[in-house]
C-alpha cells in the first residue's frame, strides 16, 4: 500500500495548523484514507471525536488498526461514498479533507452532502491539487515513463486528481453547495517518495497513474521507461529523501 502519509508530511502539517481543532470538536474527515487526519484529529478534539470516512476497505482496515494500536476511544471510520452517505444533519463542528475530495462524480451534490452533516457557521478545511502542470512529482515522472511520446498522453489519467485545480471553480461549486466565505491559499510544499531512489521506485509503481503509463508499452519500452524513472529518482535524492516539488491549494469555508 501506497505511504501517503509520508509523501504528505509537509502538507499535512499545513493542513493541521489551518484546521485548528478545539478540545470538545467533533471532527469528520472526508476522503481519510488509511486515517491520519482523522486521528490527529481525534487526539486534538479530545473531549470531542472524529469520524472518517473512505471508500477504500484496506486502507480503513489499516486506520482502525493504526487507531486501537494508538488506544483512540473517541475515532470511528466508516466505509461510505461522501457524495451520498447519510451523515447525521447538523452533527460536525468541523469537516477536513486532505487531497480527498477531488474525485466526486457530482462535486456540488457532494459539497452539499457534506454541508447538511455540518452545524451552521461550521468551517471546512481542504487541500487539493493545483494544475498537473504545477506538479513536479507529475510531470517528472510522467517525462521519465512516458518518455518522448508525453505530450500526446493524457496530463490526468483515470480518476483525475486535478478536478478542482483552478480556484474559481473551487469557490463556484462550494457556494452552489450552500457554502460561504471561501478562501483559497497557494501552498507550496514538496512531496517525498522515500527515503533513498530504490524505495522511492518501488513506491512509484504502486501509483495508478504509473501503471497507467506502463500499461501499453512494449518490454523493450517498458525497460527503457524503468531506467529513465530510476535516473529521475537519483536527480531528486537530496541524502534525506526523494523529493519533488508541489502546488496545492488550502480552502476553507463556512456551513452557510
């Protein structure tokens, strides 16, 4: 299983600070994959709780795990589609999601799912992605596998991360799903892929759009692609990791 959690370390200490969770919060994060967000969460709500909420069953599994190895009473994870799960109305004092919101089929419906489960006034805290071309962790990798032939591939593939990249959009569609004072925030922070190029490779050809890239290359292409990859990976190993650069956008938003 992909570690977002150390590819999102800069990021996620951003997100933590701008969400400023209070002792009696209840807290539910959108898109929590393997949960920690939501844990850190919890910790900080501690005379509240937080909810999580993913679609992906092993990564939950992994959540609950990681939450009863850390003796959390006061974190719950569920597996739901956020776009239409029946949250209590009105029970969350605060809503977060990092990069998880970006994959909505009806991305006004979801917001406003998501708004019915927050009190009035209720602030929600995101990250996404900005344009694929602002990510450096993209366009390297996609250069390095694609090879020559990358500007006739798809910038996004399948389940496009980049949905909610131009900010106006971004303020557009949680207005129409009932939200209000929406601020966006450039955020410049690097990913990391690991600790050394070896293990950075191996974690590389568990993203799907690695995959996706591979997919339809030869093996002669395939070797070539893998070479490329792995002299991109030792460009970018600083001696304390494999780092490439990113843009994200932080919003925030009221519950109108």
């Amino acid at each position: 299983m992909f570690d977002y959690d150390s590819e999102l370390a800069r990021h996620h200490e951003r997100l933590l600070e701008a969400l400023g969770v209070r002792p009696g919060d209840r807290v539910l994060d959108i898109g929590c994959g393997t949960g920690r967000t939501t844990r850190d969460a919890a910790r900080a709500a501690s005379a509240g709780s937080a909810l999580g909420i993913d679609v992906s069953g092993p990564m939950l599994a992994r959540a609950r795990r990681e939450a009863e190895t850390e003796r959390l009473r006061n974190v719950e994870f569920v597996q739901g589609d956020a776009q239409a799960h029946p949250f209590p109305p009105e029970y969350f004092s605060l809503g977060v999601s990092r990069f998880g919101t970006m994959f909505f089929s009806d991305p006004v419906g979801a917001f406003a799912n998501i708004g019915r489960a927050l009190r009035p006034g209720a602030r929600f805290v995101q990250l996404v992605w900005q344009a694929a071309d602002r990510q450096e962790w993209h366009t390297a990798i996609r250069e390095a596998l694609v090879g020559g032939a990358a500007s006739s591939v798809s910038a996004s593939t399948a389940g496009d991360p980049f949905t909610l990249a131009d900010p106006d959009l971004v303020a557009e569609v949680l207005t129409a799903a009932g939200f209000t004072a929406v601020d966006v925030v450039d955020v410049r922070e690097p990913v990391r892929y690991g600790p050394d190029a070896d293990r950075a490779q191996a974690a590389v050809l568990q993203l799907r759009m690695a995959k996706e890239w591979l997919a339809d290359l030869d093996a002669a292409s395939g070797e070539r692609a893998l070479d490329r990859l792995c002299a991109t990976l030792d460009a970018h190993d600083t001696g304390d990791g494999v780092w490439f650069d990113s843009r994200a956008w932080l919003v925030g938003a009221r519950r109108g």
